[in-house]
C-alpha cells in the first residue's frame, strides 16, 4: 500500500490498509490509522496523529512547523480524527507552548483548496472550509460551522456552532452559534437561517429564536444583562441556551453583535 516513490520514515506508524501515493512524504512521529489514501505529493511531518478514512489529495502540508516567531522547536502535536477530507495545498500546523501544544481537528471536515488551519486551532465536527479560507492561531471553531471561500478569522477567534462566514470576510470578534457574518471587520448580519433549517428546526422555532436573539442584542442594555431576562432566561430551546453558554464563556476578541447595534 505504499508506492515505490514515497519516502516513508521507518519510525512511522501506518496501518496496512492505508495507502501512501506517490511522492509522499512520511516523517518522523507519524502514526496513520485505517483506511487513509494520499493520493500523492503528501507531506505528513512532525507528531502528527490520523486516526481513519481520511483522504489528502496532492500537494497538501501536514504537521510542519507552525508559522509562529515565539515557536522554539518544542515538542508539540498536531491530531486529525477520522472521515475529513483534505483538498490540494490545504497546510495545517501543529501547537505551540502558547496555546496549550496542540492543533485538533475532529471528524467529518472538508477543507477545500488552500485553506489554511494555523497552530492551537480546535475543529470541532462536520466543518467546512471552501477554497483559500485561512485561520490564524488559536481559533476555535465548533461543529457544522462553514466558511467561505478567502475568508480570514483573526487569532483567538471563535465560530460557535452552526455559524455562516460569507466568502471573502475578514472576521476579528467571535461569532456565536447560528450567526452570519459578512464583510470585513462587520457585525452580524442576521442568524444562518439555512443552518436551523438544515438542522430540522420548525418556522415557528426559528421565529422564536430571532425574538429572542433580539432581546440578546438589545442594544439598549448590555448583552450580561439581557441574557437575565426573564423570558431569555426561561427558554428551553437548546440553540437559545448554547447561544447563552457560548456568551457566558470566555473571549479574547469580544463578540459580533448584530448590524443595527
């Protein structure tokens, strides 16, 4: 399952139905699990972990060195779950000491051509990012998110949960679940609409969850004490209360709000 032409580590750990392509490159620290095809020009360098069924197609960078000046040569990792799919040129880097030593990527991703996924970068499941989208470090980005083609998220950034970023945005405070986001350093555009409809949610449900997104980001108080709202606060639909959780969590960038704040 390994072509003639790749230069494989004999330090690495492949298993056998993994198929390495030709020109690939397989280093030091390496461990592939089942199932994986790099079709080939595949570079898999430095403490990289693959778990299964993942596909890379040619000329894509894994594990090496992150782009990072404080970067000492430590020991870090960079670990990829299982069933994403790697387009050509997509470049990926492990942690670093700033950011807890480890990128993560989970299961079900697509990363069109180009993208790029920065050191200490957390991807959660079934994200999406199409052609040239790019990801500065310490950006965390949660499950069903998907982002445009040459979209930019800005360094400790965060994408909640079934969020939009528009093609070509630049995105610098973070995005609570079920947002969209257009524009260059823009607020909210309005809630993914197409997200909770592809989530299974009623038209009832979702005008629900409009009223109280705007009660959230009445701009006549502070969004702390808007979410202590009564009615906010007595809510039981589940994507109200993992809005709430995302804004009672910790930011580095602050928040979005929405356009007419």
């Amino acid at each position: 399952m390994i072509h003639p032409s790749a230069v494989v580590s004999k330090n690495a750990e492949i298993h056998e139905t993994t198929y390495i392509g030709p020109f690939c490159i397989i280093g030091d620290g390496v461990k592939i699990g089942k199932n994986n095809h790099f079709i080939s020009h595949v570079s898999i360098v430095g403490d990289t972990s693959i778990e299964h069924n993942n596909i890379f197609y040619p000329f894509c960078s894994i594990g090496s060195e992150p782009q990072d000046l404080k970067y000492n040569k430590e020991k870090s990792f960079l670990k990829i779950g299982s069933n994403n799919k790697f387009r050509e040129n997509v470049t990926v880097n492990p942690g670093t000491s700033g950011g807890g030593l480890n990128t993560v990527i989970c299961d079900n991703c697509l990363f069109m051509v180009g993208s790029h996924i920065a050191h200490d970068c957390i991807i959660k499941s079934n994200v999406i990012l199409a052609n040239n989208a790019t990801l500065a470090g310490h950006v965390e980005i949660d499950n069903n998110a998907i982002l445009g083609g040459n979209s930019a998220i800005h360094q400790f950034v965060r994408i909640g949960k079934y969020s939009m970023i528009g093609g070509m945005s630049g995105v610098e405070k973070d995005i609570i679940p079920y947002g969209l986001y257009t524009g260059i350093r823009e607020n909210l555009k309005n809630l993914n609409l197409i997200g909770l409809k592809r989530k299974g949610l009623t038209s009832n449900t979702i005008n629900e969850i409009k009223n109280l997104i705007n009660i959230i980001f009445d701009k006549n108080d502070t969004i702390e004490s808007n979410i202590k709202n009564n009615i906010v606060e007595s809510s039981e639909i589940i994507e109200i209360k993992e809005v709430i959780e995302f804004l009672n969590s910790k930011s580095k960038r602050g928040i979005a709000t929405f356009e007419n704040d």
